[in-house]
C-alpha cells in the first residue's frame, strides 16, 4: 500500500495482523533511554511532584514521547491509566522524601490500616531508574490484610471515565494501560523476592489462591473501566512471571486463568490485549496462542536472556498472534554496531514480516547507554527495508 500511515494507525494494523505501510518499528526504551535524552536526574524525573496514574512519572511519559518523535519511531506508551477514585475512610500511602548527601532521594511511606501499619520503602538514584528497597508484605498472614485494605478491602472500586493523557501520545504511537498479572504483581509487594513469593505459593497455597483471587476482582474490575474508556490496548504485564524464575506449571495455575479472562473482556470490547513476559517465555506463548485470545505477545526474547525462536513461531502461530520483538538488549544492542543491527533488522524482517502481524522490536527495555545510532538504525530499515509492497 502506498498511503503513509501514522504510527498509531500502522501499529494498530500490525496488531490485528494485517500489513501496514512498513514494519513498525517500537524499541521497548521504556524509561531509561527518555530519562537520558531528557537531560535531567533520574531521581527528579520519577519525583516531578505532577498529577499521574499510571507507571512512572508525568515528567517520564513526556520524556518517552519526546524521545519517540526524536527516533522517528512508533510509540508504545504504556503510562496510561485512570485515576482510580479513593472513598473517604480508605487507608491511604503518606509519603516522606529524604534527600541522599551524596544525591539521590528515599521515598518513606506508610499506610495506617485497622489491620497494624504498612510500610515502604524506594530508593531513587540520581543515575538509574528507582528501585523498592522495602516492599510492604514481610510477614505474609500479618500483612497481606493490611494491604488489602489499602487496595480497598469492601471492593467499592471505582475509576474516573476518562483518561487524562492520551493526547500526550496522540497518533505518535498506540495508548497503553498496563495491568499486572497475579505472580507479577505479588512480585512486586513481597518482600524477599523471589524465594519468598515461591515459598508462599508452596507452604501457603490455600491463604495464596485467595489473595490471588482478591487481586483478580480488583484488576479485572480496572480493566472493565479501563476498557470503558476506549485505550487502543490493555498490556497485561507478567516481567516477574518469567519462566527464567517460574515454571510453566506456576504461570498455567496462577497466571494462565487471569489472562484469559483479561483478554476474553477485551475481545468482547473490540480493544487489544498485548501480554509482556520477558526472558524465557517460549512455553508461555504456546499457552497463550493455544488456549488465549490475547492479541499481541512480547518481548519474545532470544537467546541468551530468553529462549524464543522467534521465526518458529511465527511459522507457528503468526496466525494467531502479532508479535513484537525481539534483539537483545543487554549485550547486542548496546554493543553492536549500527550495520550490524541494520543487518540482523533486515533479517527479522525477511523472517518475520510477510503477512503483517510483525513489530520490529528489541528485547526487554534498552538500557540507558544503548547508542542512538544503534535506535536510529532500526528505525531506518524499518521505513526502507520493511516497506510492504
């Protein structure tokens, strides 16, 4: 075809798998690459103090977009949310911010609950993105009610009607709204990590199912917002529930049911599902095309931080699913050079692109230092090269 798209509209062709003008080309930069084009602290631009709902920051999903038009790509802005809206008498986050001598700032913050306190604790660097340096469930049966209070234990949930950032985006890329599923999102309140939250699925099965079981309502009723209000796709986020530390058995029992209904509810809503599990993921994408409708799979890593063949499954199941991916970014990306990414986008390209359905892409997010005439690289084979004909 010859009529030059926007990247929304090429983006939101790609993922109902037909062929747009050319491939499209979305780089996950998520949060690092914009906070390094941007020019400011990292610890500032996550703490900017403006209005947000969604992941990060205002003064991030600013950055991302900027940095969008400044690659000439196609934007995947997953920022968006609804502002959730919070009843009198429901416990609620108090933040404290300490600045670091050395640079830096520590966000305290505590919730009184009827249940005891809860509290947490995020460290934000001046230099990289922030990371939880005390997440709030330590004891599991002592927490986990008080916690649940603070999500809003009558589910009396409600959201506002409209979102209030999607002209930040506008048809420089498609408008995201990121939900977690369960073991992701247990990830992130358990502190301990990873043995914990396995040591709680095993010694505590029971008591678990029901707090997975209170998250499901809770985030499926955001979604029915979410979906109300018109997103071009809902991106069910599982980074935590890769099979590089679960099992395929753990994301089919705790992760598998809550996707499917996810995507069933988009489905019905004529609105994209796109699920995000990161590192080795090539026995949850046959789950996923073969019992899901969810429409869009990513990151597909290839070896070595993940385990996909991406040219098989497209052979597979490009059918069934757009796929988005997939070069490494830990190592290739930041150390090759232009030509030789020019190279392997020519050869996903050939591989992958036949038929629409196809988004040139990079592994999980590229780090802060990756080169932009590396970015700059695959956005020029993708408007070149990846021309549909």
């Amino acid at each position: 075809m010859s009529e030059q798209m926007t990247p929304r509209r090429r983006m939101l062709t790609s993922f109902a798998r037909r062929e747009p003008d050319c491939v499209p080309i979305s780089p996950d930069i998520s949060a690092m690459v914009p906070v390094r084009l941007a020019g400011r602290p990292f610890d500032e631009m996550f703490l900017d103090g403006h209005p947000h709902h969604g992941y990060a920051s205002a003064s991030v999903a600013e950055a991302y977009v900027n940095a969008v038009k400044y690659y000439g790509m196609d934007g995947w802005y997953i920022y968006g949310a609804l502002e959730e809206i919070v009843p009198d008498g429901r416990p609620r986050w108090l933040s404290r911010v300490v600045p670091q001598p050395g640079g830096g700032q520590i966000r305290y913050q505590v919730a009184a609950t009827p249940y005891g306190p809860l509290t947490r604790t995020t460290i934000f660097p001046r230099t990289e993105p922030p990371w939880e340096a005390e997440k709030p469930i330590k004891d599991l049966r002592r927490d986990w009610p008080r916690l649940r209070a603070v999500i809003g234990e009558d589910e009396d949930w409600r959201w506002a009607a409209d979102f209030e950032d999607r002209r930040r985006i506008g048809e420089f890329g498609v408008y995201s709204v990121a939900v977690s599923i369960p073991q992701d999102w247990w990830f992130f309140q358990r502190e301990g990590g990873y043995n914990a939250l396995f040591y709680d699925l095993v010694d505590d099965e029971a008591y678990m199912q029901e707090v997975f079981a209170f998250y499901s309502r809770y985030a499926l009723a955001r979604i029915r917002a979410v979906l109300a209000a018109r997103p071009d796709e809902i991106m069910l986020g599982g980074s935590a529930s890769s099979l590089s530390v679960s099992s395929p058995a753990l994301f089919r029992k705790y992760d598998l049911p809550f996707i499917q209904e996810a995507a069933r509810l988009c489905r019905d809503a004529g609105v994209f599902s796109h699920l995000h599990v990161c590192g080795r993921s090539m026995a949850i994408v046959e789950m996923i095309a073969e019992e899901s409708d969810v429409d869009v799979i990513e990151p597909l890593e290839e070896p070595p931080g993940g385990d996909v063949d991406i040219v098989a499954v497209k052979r597979r199941y490009g059918n069934r699913l757009c796929l988005k991916g997939n070069i490494n970014t830990f190592e290739f990306m930041l150390r090759a050079t232009p030509e030789q990414v020019r190279e392997k986008a020519r050869r996903l390209i050939d591989d992958c692109a036949a038929g629409g359905g196809f988004v040139l892409s990079t592994g999980d997010q590229c780090g802060r230092d990756t080169p932009d005439a590396n970015l700059f690289a695959l956005v020029e084979v993708a408007r070149t090269y990846g021309r549909y004909h």
